[in-house]
C-alpha cells in the first residue's frame, strides 16, 4: 500500500532528524511542492560552469520508485570548446530555463505523465539539469584563455549531483524501484554516476537506462580526447573507485557496473550512425557503426543483466519520444516496459 503525499513528507522529515541525530551526512530537509505537478527547487550549494546556482526539477507523487533524470547538452574540455564554439549548454539554468524546457520537451517524453503505456508515469520524477559541460561528472575549475580574455569554468557536475542526491534520498526514503537516465551527455551522466546513485539506495531494485550516451570500447574514444576531459573535469577519482580499467577503456563502465549490481538492469539506447556524438568524438559515421556494433556484441551482450535497443539511421536521443520509436518491430515504450516487469528471457536486445 502506498502512503499518502503528507505522511510520506513526514516519514522524510523523521528519517532526516534522526540520521543529523547520529551525526551522519543525508542531513537536507526533504522537498514538499505540489503533488504531480513539475516545480523548480533551487540549490545554493551548486554550481554551473560560470559561477551561478542552479537546482533541480521535480514531480512528485505518492509512488515508492523514482527516475532520476540527467539533461544533455554537449560537452567542453578547453578553450576552444568552452569559450570559442561554445560546444556546451552553459548557465545560467533557473527556474526560467526549467519552464521554458518543461512546456516544450518534457510532453511525450519518459518524464510526461499523460503519456500513454509510460512505465514511469506515476513515479516520483526529477530533473537534474545540464550546465557544467562535464557530462556530469566533473569536479574541478578549469582557467581557459581565448585571447586576451580568460575565464574560469566550474565544471562541477559531480558535485552537483551529490548536491542533489542528498536532498532526493530523504524526500523519497527507502525506494522499492529507481530508475536513473538521462539522453546525451545525461546519457554518459547517468552510466558515469550510476554507482553514487546505487550506493544512495543500497536496498532498491535499481535500472539504468543510458540513452544515447555511449562509453565506447578502448580507443574508439581517442586516448588524446580521454586526457583532455581527464583534465579539464578531474574525473580520475570516481573511476579509480569502481574500476582504474575505465580511464584507459570506458567500455569497461559497463562490466564493472553489471558485475558490482548483477540483480539491477542496464541498458544502452543509441542509433548506429548517431550524427551528435559521432561528431564529438570526430569519428565518421562508419567507424561510429563499428564502433557501436563491436561495443554491443563484445562487451554488452556477454553481460547477462544488460541489453541494447539499436536503432538504424544517424538520429540522436530516444526517450524525449519514446512512443515515436521503434525498432525490429519493437517499440521502445514496449521494450521499457519489459525492462521494468519482463523475465530476462522475455527481454532481449533489439539490432537492426
């Protein structure tokens, strides 16, 4: 039986109180807006690349599961792409950036609560937005010099995220089900801090759902763009604690995280010839093709809890439309659905 809104914000409050009692961290108040209705909650504690707080968006219900969401919006590493071709989403990112979103991209999308046959629709939903050009998992301030002009980017999507799990893991306590996701670079945030979210919730039954965000096999992610995003976002930490493997290999996420969780699921969506990360990554479009082929059949497939949903064509992101897309015959929000409910033999990777 699920509680009601207000006695579940009261349990929250009560497990709060009593973990500041034992003089642990999870000491943030719980969120309490409007029940089903998306709302802005600012974080002074964060930061976007150029020195403003930003927050989260939220929808809450009476549902013991939640889907965590990581927004995209490219990526940046050094002068040229931070400041001169501006290849990321920058802040500032309020509660006016948030509504402006949520009235054009968030209808028909995984976090649309009308949309028919949505696993996730009555679900606590947040929204962990994109400002920090770092996919999400940077922790350090970086002094690019575009001329005679430098700035200071704060790529601190990590720290953001610990931000926000504080605050998430005491307005939705002890979960049965969690989602994490994200598409794009929320996609490659979602797999990249996956096991912060795991280790937030030790006792729920945990899915990972990486939309377009691929952590290709060994060099298919030039060495040369690996240590360039490894010193700009000090990312060096949070791989050195789930596998040192993953710096020289990012594919090797995928196996450490399915061997550390093997009763959560995990999943990869992406088309063969994604024109937007193939272009990031200055691959063609064959070699993305091969690149995405050799990374589903030679890593994710011997994985026994994770599959792939394959797409033909060069489009980019998935659940922004998930009734639109399909793929063998197979809809996505079908395919989705079995992820949530089906046995392991009833879901199965779907290849063109």
């Amino acid at each position: 039986m699920r509680l009601p809104l207000m006695a579940r914000d009261l349990l929250a409050v009560l497990s709060a109180v009593l973990v500041m009692g034992t003089g642990c961290e999870r000491e943030e108040p719980p969120i309490t807006p409007p029940e089903n209705t998306w709302s802005w909650v600012d974080f002074p504690n964060s930061t976007c690349d150029e020195g403003t707080p930003t927050g989260i968006g939220t929808n809450l219900s009476d549902s013991k599961n939640l889907l965590i969401f990581f927004n995209g919006g490219g990526a940046c590493w050094d002068s040229s792409t931070c400041v001169q071709r501006n290849t990321s989403s920058h802040g500032p990112f309020t509660q006016t950036q948030f509504e402006s979103l949520a009235s054009t991209i968030l209808p028909d999308s995984i976090l649309d609560r009308r949309l028919a046959n949505n696993p996730y629709k009555d679900w606590n939903l947040f929204f962990i937005p994109y400002c920090t050009g770092d996919l999400h998992i940077g922790n350090a301030d970086a002094v690019y010099t575009n001329g005679t002009t430098t700035t200071t980017f704060h790529h601190r999507g990590r720290a953001n995220t610990e931000a926000f799990l504080a605050r998430i893991a005491t307005t939705v306590p002890n979960p049965e089900q969690v989602v994490v996701t994200g598409s794009s670079a929320g996609g490659f945030g979602a797999t990249l801090n996956y096991d912060l979210v795991r280790s937030t919730f030790p006792n729920a039954k945990v899915f990972l759902i990486d939309d377009s965000g691929p952590m290709l096999k060994n060099n298919a992610i030039s060495p040369a763009l690996r240590e360039a995003w490894a010193n700009a976002w000090n990312y060096a930490p949070v791989f050195d604690a789930i596998d040192p493997a993953v710096k020289d290999d990012f594919s090797a996420l995928y196996t450490a995280l399915s061997r550390k969780y093997p009763n959560d699921r995990m999943a990869l969506l992406s088309s063969e010839r994604d024109q937007t990360i193939r272009t990031y990554l200055g691959l063609s479009a064959d070699e993305f093709q091969s690149a995405i082929r050799d990374l589903d059949s030679t890593v994710l497939e011997p994985l026994p809890n994770t599959r792939s949903f394959l797409t033909t064509g060069q489009g980019h992101t998935m659940l922004v439309r998930p009734a639109a897309l399909s793929s063998q015959g197979v809809s996505l929000m079908n395919w989705l659905n079995q992820m949530q409910s089906a046995s392991d033999s009833e879901w199965q990777s779907v290849r063109p």
